[in-house]
C-alpha cells in the first residue's frame, strides 16, 4: 500500500452505522490501533459529534471523547481537527456549538441546519489538513445515514463519505436484535450513489458460536451483492471510553472482584462519565443512580459533570437524589463532586448572565464552603498540578501529583482548596483548584480526567478502604491503556477478514 511519501492525500476508510450506539466508535478505534500496529501513521476524524462527554486537546479546544479516545489508539495527540464540529446538548432543546474547539453559538435544533454550509467547509479544512499529515485517516459516522429526515442536510455520514471519496463499512449490533433487517433497510433506504459506497458489512457484539448465523450471514451476501467483513464478538473485559450515554443503560454495575462500591449520580445531562473508570480497574464496583432508593450505602458517592448544571441539580432536587446525597454526606458518607458536580456541592450558584437558566441564583447541596458564579466564558485547558491538603480522602497525599483538563463555564471561590495548578498548554501555572470540607469528607475539583493520576486514585480508594476495615491494595504499576487498545486491536483483527478490508482501503469508493 503507498503512503503520503508517493500520494498527496491520506487513504480514507469510512465506518457508518445503521443507529446510534452499535459500536462505531470502538470499530474506529480497533482499525487505528490494527494500522498503527502495521505501521502507518493513522488519525481518527469525526466531522459531527453530539456528545457531553468532551476532551481537551493540547492546542486547548474541546472535541469528543471517542476521538480523543480513538487519537490515543492510534498512537498520537488529539486534535481539534479530529472533531471539527461538537454539539453538546443543553436544556429546552438546544445545543451549543463547538467549532475547532471552540464555541461558536447556542442554537436550537431548528436553527442549527442554517449554520451547516459554513460548518461543512470548516469540516472539509480539517479533513483535508489530517489527510496531508497521515497515511490513513478512519473517519466515523454519527447515527444512521437512513434517517431520511436529516439526509437533506446532514454533515455526517454519506455527504463525507462522498467528500472524502471514501469506502463505507456499514456495521450492525446484533445484540439488540434485528441487525439484518437494519443492515438491509439501510440500504434501501440509501440513494443509489450513496449505496454503490458501502463495501461490506460488519456485525457487531455477537454473542455465542458465530457459525450460528452463517446461513444468515449467506443470505445477507446473497441479498445485497455485499461481503460480512466479520463478526465481532461482545466484550466485557476491555476499558475504553465511551461517548454515549446509552452505554450507561447496557453497562453491568456489579464487579465481583470489588471491595468498595461507588454510587455515581446520574442526571439528565451527565457528561465525562468516563472520568470514573480507572476506579473499577482498581477495585471498585461502580452504580450509576438516578433515584434515591437506589443510593444504598455506598463507600463513596460522585456527583459528576453535567453540561448544565442548574437544572441538572433542579433536577436531582425534584427527584429526591439530592436530599439522600445531603443526608449521606452529613451521616459521615465520603462525597466527590467533578466540575459541575464539584459546583453542585457549595452553598451558591450565580448566574448574573442566565448563562443556563432564568435564575439569578440556586441554593447548591451545602456540603462545601464554595460559591460558583457562571460566565460566558468557556475555560478548556489542560492542566497539572499537586495535592496540597493531608486529610480525610487526602489523608498521606500531598504532593502526589494530579492531571486532567478542564472544561467549564464558571468561577468558584472557596475557602479550602486542595489542588495547585503549576502547568496548562499555556505553560506554567499557579492557581489553587476545588474544595474540601474540614473533614476532608466532601471534596470536588474541576479537574476532569483526575481520577487518571494513580497516585491520587490509589491513595483515595486506599483511604475509603482504611475508613471501611478491609485491608489496603498494593498496586504494582499504573494503569495501562495500551493494553486495552492492543486488546481491542486483536479481537477485531481475528474477528474481520482485514485482508478485504485493506483491499476496500486501497481501491477506495471508486471501485
């Protein structure tokens, strides 16, 4: 296969899918980390994520985590041009736009469609500046490309298929059901220059013996003209994040390997969910809850991002959560706010601008000596820093080291901090971050990312073990992603014929 040493261009590979969540982020993933794996320099490319699980990268703009996720696969930092355009969903059906990194405006849904000729040659730029720098770049869809009532103005699925001249691989989750009828009706419902893109199939999350649906899988050949490229088996044992919260609906909540069990509050627009899971690879069983019969009596309770945070804690108020999590914390039950969580946790949240709401100010949970002030400023940064209190969660912690990013719309005082920030993509640093109550019980930060820091995470789980009875862990060495990716890369390796999808890669949408 040539590179960009004898082409101009990258060699582009599409994977689309016939809805939302049947897996094709983890498939872009899996193909980065195989390419990478054979030697090419490989980048991921989204041109539209609706997400609120969002990254920061090192230029300082936000993206999607599935493509910081897929970048990390593959070897090399994110970029905003990854994901030149992120919608993140608000309350009353809006989203704010964000655009290489940066927000562009708040928009309804209605509206957003006046925006997309200007966005599609912002998508273009970034397309075209991540095919001048790599061999092969994996481009992802969003949803299916049949919702015939988006087709006309999509900026997603088939109109860059078409951009980028690329081969579609269409994958299907057999593990709700259906899949043949989705694979095929997809493709009916695509236009003829649309369907002559799509090179083969991929079935997702199967479980059992794949030679019970051969015949199937014969008959969907025979029916379409178009190859199974494989059968991709269901996993449970591979940690990547995920930028959808429908995977919060199908994730187990019991480990049985788990000496401390975390209840995770789960709002209506809950972002970074994935800053919680290095928790359950060291030994932690996390429960996402939504009502208060469901918080139990955990070891430790989060409280974590939400794209809007006032009526997601109007929400939560409402729904009783609130007034459980109050009552926990105040019985002695360890609490941890991340970004807007951490703002849910004060006394006081300020909106002067209605950034969020109609409220000029909403009562927080109490819980810390912290007040947050909304501005329409959106911080996106990269940050490290140390600990610099010694108690109660932090208890034989100060001066471990921390890192994450932030991204957040708000200022919050407070009279104790924990955190000192010594460097972001800017250079050096020095502002103090979160609070902690004088037990060091309650503690939040607007670090997303930080549980990622072992030192912290290791130390804080070995002190709710202290507080528990049940002996400390010894942890050898710190988390390693890479061996979820190289994981990752061999199921699907061994799953897909990737001599036919190399094939596909080099004959391009032409063929």
């Amino acid at each position: 296969m040539e590179t960009n040493a004898s082409v101009n261009l990258a060699k582009v590979i599409m994977v689309q899918g016939t809805s939302s969540n049947v897996g094709k982020s983890v498939l872009v993933a899996a193909l980065c980390r195989i390419f990478k794996q054979d030697g090419y320099r490989v980048a991921p490319f989204k041109s539209q994520n609706m997400a609120l699980n969002a990254f920061v990268t090192p230029e300082g703009g936000e993206i999607g985590r599935a493509q910081a996720m897929q970048a990390e696969a593959s070897g090399i930092a994110p970029s905003i041009h990854m994901n030149p355009v992120l919608l993140k969903p608000e309350a009353n059906s809006r989203s704010q736009i964000v655009l290489h990194g940066k927000v562009y405006q708040t928009t309804s849904a209605k509206d957003y469609y006046q925006h997309t000729s200007f966005l599609l040659e912002k998508v273009e730029e970034s397309l075209n500046y991540l095919r001048q720098k790599y061999d092969i770049v994996v481009i992802e869809g969003a949803g299916s490309p049949a919702e015939i009532n988006l087709k006309p103005r999509e900026i997603a699925n088939m109109r860059i298929a078409k951009l980028a001249e690329a081969p579609v691989l269409l994958c299907g989750d057999i593990d709700r059901g259906g899949v043949y009828a989705f694979l095929v009706g997809t493709l009916e419902l695509l236009d003829e220059d649309e369907r002559k893109l799509v090179k083969g199939f991929i079935i997702n999350k199967f479980r059992g013996d794949v030679s019970l649906i051969k015949d199937a899988n014969d008959f969907l050949e025979k029916r379409t003209g178009l190859p199974v490229l494989g059968v991709v088996p269901y996993y449970r044992d591979i940690l990547l994040a995920q930028e959808d919260s429908v995977y919060l609906d199908e994730r187990r909540n019991r480990q049985s390997s788990a000496d401390l069990e975390i209840a995770v509050i789960r709002s209506p627009r809950i972002s970074n969910y994935d800053d919680f899971d290095p928790l359950e690879e060291d030994g932690a069983n996390l429960r996402y809850v939504s009502r208060p019969e469901e918080l139990g009596d955990p070891d430790l309770i989060i409280i974590p991002g939400s794209k809007t945070t006032v009526p997601d804690l109007l929400a939560i108020t409402q729904s009783g959560v609130a007034g459980a999590v109050v009552r926990k914390a105040r019985a002695g039950t360890p609490v941890f706010g991340a970004c807007g969580g951490y703002q849910m946790l004060g006394r006081l949240i300020h909106d002067p601008d209605h950034v969020e709401s109609d409220r000029d100010t909403v009562e927080g949970l109490g819980l810390i000596e912290a007040e947050t002030t909304f501005a329409r400023e959106k911080a996106t940064t990269q940050v490290k820093g140390v600990i610099t209190e010694d108690r109660g969660l932090l208890a034989g912690l100060k001066g471990e080291a921390i890192y994450g990013y932030e991204i957040h719309m708000g200022r919050t005082e407070s009279r104790h901090q924990p955190f000192q920030i010594t460097l972001t993509q800017d250079g050096a640093a020095d502002y103090a971050d979160g609070s902690i109550n004088e037990s060091g019980t309650v503690m939040g930060s607007y670090i997303h990312g930080i549980f990622q820091s072992h030192g912290f995470r290791r130390g804080l789980l070995n002190n709710l073990r202290r507080r528990k009875g049940i002996p400390e862990r010894t942890y050898d060495a710190p988390l390693d992603k890479e061996k979820h990716y190289d994981a990752l890369a061999d199921l699907v390796r061994n799953s897909l014929d990737m001599k036919a999808v190399y094939r596909i890669l080099e004959q391009g949408a032409g063929s």
